[in-house]
C-alpha cells in the first residue's frame, strides 16, 4: 500500500520548531510517496509489456485508488468512505498523474480488447465485467474526478483526451462522452464556476491552479492538449451524435483554433460527413442488393419444385397411358415340332465342316511359253530404261547422286575388311534366320 500523505496545518500560536518539523516531516513524506510512486509505475510497466495484464492491474491499483476504496472492495461494501479521501497519486506532480493515469487507461483498453472468454479466463467472470462496464458504461471517468483530481475542470488535459478515446471506443452511445468533454471544456474556459472543484480543492487542503489564458492554454503543450480534445469532441463525439451543424459551429467560433487550423478542421469535418454518406449509400446499395439476392434464390427455388412437380405429373400421366402388355397364346404343338428341327438341322451342322474343308477350285489358265515369258522381261527393261532416261531428263541431279552412291559403294566393297565386316554381317544376319526358321519349326511340330 501506498504510505500515508501527512498534512498538517499551522496557527499563529504555534512553536515556529513545531512548524520546522512538521515541514521537514512532510517534505519527507511526499519524497517517499514519488519514490513508491514511480517505483510502481515501473513495475506495472514491466508486467504490462510481458502481457502479464492482472499482475500489471493489481500492481497499478494501489496508486490510483484510495486504500478505503480498495478495502472496501475486497469486503465488498460500498465506496462512500473511499470517495472521501483521494488517491496517493493526486498528491503527485502533474508529469507523474499524467503518466500513471494514461497508463491506467492503457490497461483497461487492453483488459477489456482481450474478450470475454480471454477475459473471464485471466481476471474471473465478475471482475472483468465489472472493469469492462467501467468503460461501457462511463463510470471511468467519475472514478478519476473522484479518486485523482479535485473536480471536473481539474483533470489533466492528457488524461480527458485519454478517458475520451477509451469511450470513444467502448462506448455505443456518445452522448456521455459528449456532455463529459463539454464540461471539461466549459469549466476550463470558465475555471471560476468549477465551485466542486473549490469545495474538494478546500476539503482536501490543495490549491486550485489557475488558467490566466482566456482559451484555456496558458502553454505551448497546453495548446497541443488543447487541439488533440477539439479533434475528438468536433471530429469524432460529435459525428457519432450526428451533431454535424453543431460541430461546424464550435469548429468556427473557437478561440483556440486559427484560420489556418480552422480550415483544416473543417475540411475534415466535411471529409468525414461526405464518407459517411457515401457509406449510408453504400449500406443501402448492398441491403438491396441482397435483398434482390434472396428475391432471385427465392424464385428459383420456387421454379425448381414447379418444374419437379411438373415433371412428376408427365411420369405419372405416361404410366397411365402406357397400353398393358399382351399374353402370348401357349401352342401345345410346338413340343413336338421341335425334336423334329433339331434332327433336321443336326445333318446340315455336320455337312457345313465337311463343305469348308474342301477346296475351292480356281480357273486355272494355261501355262505359258518360254518365247511369252522372255518376251515380257524384254518388255520390262525397256520400259525400265526407259523410266530411267525420262527421270534422268527431268532430274539429273538424282542420277549424279545415284552414279555418286555406285561410286562410293564399288570404293568401299574393294577394301578388304570392308568385304569381310559385310561378309559377317550376312552371315549373322543368315544364322539368325535359320535359328528363327528351325525354331519356328520346332513350335509348329509340337
């Protein structure tokens, strides 16, 4: 637990050493509630980067809620004691608030961006709906206002800009956020009507700072924080509210915006409207189009069972239609008839192997004689030579290329070893058919 703040307040009739102490007392107290302070920062940190999100919960939680809050919590009474008193870190600077509050809402978005059943699974049913609503439902910021700062108006600027994205983000209805970011902005424009930021300021013995800039933003990063939470209240909020004429308004009678920026404001703002409609346009176009969709699947279907429906009726018509078959009359004589054909026909099966195996006789001519057969060889190499003499007429390249061929054969027969490699080609080749011959022999004898 975070230790205890001391506060102590001083009267005129008391001991200037008393009021020694007690500053020395209280100085110390708050160097070690930033030492313990960033000592947890650091270490909820670390959890949180190794994905350890309960671990990095149950070490931040200390800084950012009162211990009655906490206590009562876990006894599961109500809150009222713990609104009372504030967080250990609502008694730290402005860089280590922003920093543990930004880091807080970090881990809620994670916490809750896990689902329900990563969710239920690392933190329990009951705990991670109850963290989830705190951002659906907006309970988030009244526990910083309540806990952190001492009134609407006093939050730092970082941490609104952060408490409005997580609803942004969370949140189907914009309208809290909305009227949360408007009263932000109106008691920052207006810091002499926060008057619950002056009571709890009062209560809890601090000081209320003071805005002397008339926008709000005294400082450079004051103006920064500034324009992040116009950005979201005028370009995001706002068109989630379909607030369009209002957020064109506030764009252009802002005081924090130039004309520069005003421009560019409201060019994204018309930007947005426009694609916004587009997707209204489109929405439109595809619910109709499925709508068409499901009208056609319909009619087919409907057209599928007129047809089987159809079909069905022409099968069954068909059956009625479709004539009975006809008896066949029985004959009591064609028995008898019967052995009778066999018998008739038994001498004709045995007559045809007889009528195939005899030979066909052919016309045979009368032999010729010597003089007719040497006659037709005459005849035959004339008409040779003469082909020859015609085809060396037409081409007598082929014939130089044949005389060529005769050349180079008579050269290479001369040579001995080329008659002889001849020679035992036909002689293998001479064996070879004999084998084939004599064992085709043998197989047609077996």
């Amino acid at each position: 637990m975070a230790p205890s703040s001391v506060t102590s307040t001083t009267t005129a009739h008391e001991d200037p050493s008393h009021y020694l102490s007690s500053s020395i007392s209280s100085l110390s107290s708050q160097r070690a509630q930033s030492s313990w302070l960033a000592k947890t920062y650091r270490q909820a940190a670390q959890l949180y980067l190794t994905r350890r999100l309960a671990e990095a919960l149950d070490a931040i939680e200390p800084a950012v809620f009162p211990d009655a809050f906490l206590q009562g919590h876990m006894n599961g009474s109500s809150d009222e004691d713990g609104a009372r008193t504030t967080a250990p870190v609502a008694h730290s600077s402005r860089g280590t608030r922003v920093k543990i509050w930004s880091f807080y809402l970090t881990l809620l978005n994670a916490i809750i961006e896990l689902g329900p059943e990563e969710g239920k699974l690392s933190f329990g049913s009951t705990r991670w709906k109850t963290i989830s609503s705190k951002a659906r439902t907006g309970n988030i910021w009244d526990e910083v206002v309540r806990h952190g700062y001492g009134g609407e108006g006093q939050v730092d600027g970082e941490v609104v800009a952060n408490l409005a994205t997580l609803l942004l983000t969370h949140m189907a209805d914009q309208r809290l956020n909305q009227q949360r970011l408007e009263t932000y902005l109106s008691a920052c424009m207006n810091p002499a009507f926060d008057v619950a930021a002056h009571m709890e300021a009062s209560q809890n013995g601090r000081p209320v700072p003071r805005r002397t800039d008339s926008t709000g933003a005294s400082t450079p990063r004051d103006l920064n924080t500034r324009l992040k939470l116009l950005e979201l209240y005028t370009l995001h909020v706002l068109p989630r509210n379909d607030e369009w004429d209002y957020a064109k308004d506030f764009i252009s009678m802002s005081e924090v915006l130039d004309d520069e920026r005003r421009e560019a404001f409201l060019g994204a703002l018309q930007s947005l409207k426009e694609e916004k409609s587009l997707d209204a346009i489109r929405e439109v176009e595809l619910k109709k189009r499925q709508e068409e969709e499901a009208e056609k699947r319909s009619q087919e279907e409907t057209k599928r069972r007129r047809e089987a429906a159809a079909a069905e009726e022409r099968a069954r018509q068909e059956e009625k239609q479709k004539p009975a078959p006809r008896k066949v009359p029985t004959d009591t004589n064609a028995p008898r008839e019967r052995p009778s054909q066999a018998k008739s026909s038994a001498p004709s099966q045995r007559d045809q192997p007889s009528r195939q195996n005899r030979p066909v006789r052919k016309n045979q001519s009368p032999p010729t004689s010597l003089l007719q057969r040497a006659s037709l060889m005459l005849a035959s190499v004339q008409m040779s030579l003469v082909n020859a003499t015609h085809s060396m007429q037409k081409n007598p390249m082929a014939a130089l290329r044949f005389l060529l061929f005769l050349f180079a054969f008579t050269i290479a027969v001369a040579r001995r070893d080329v008659r002889q490699r001849l020679r035992r080609a036909f002689d293998d080749a001479l064996g070879k058919l004999r084998q084939t011959l004599g064992m085709g022999m043998k197989v047609s004898y077996i």
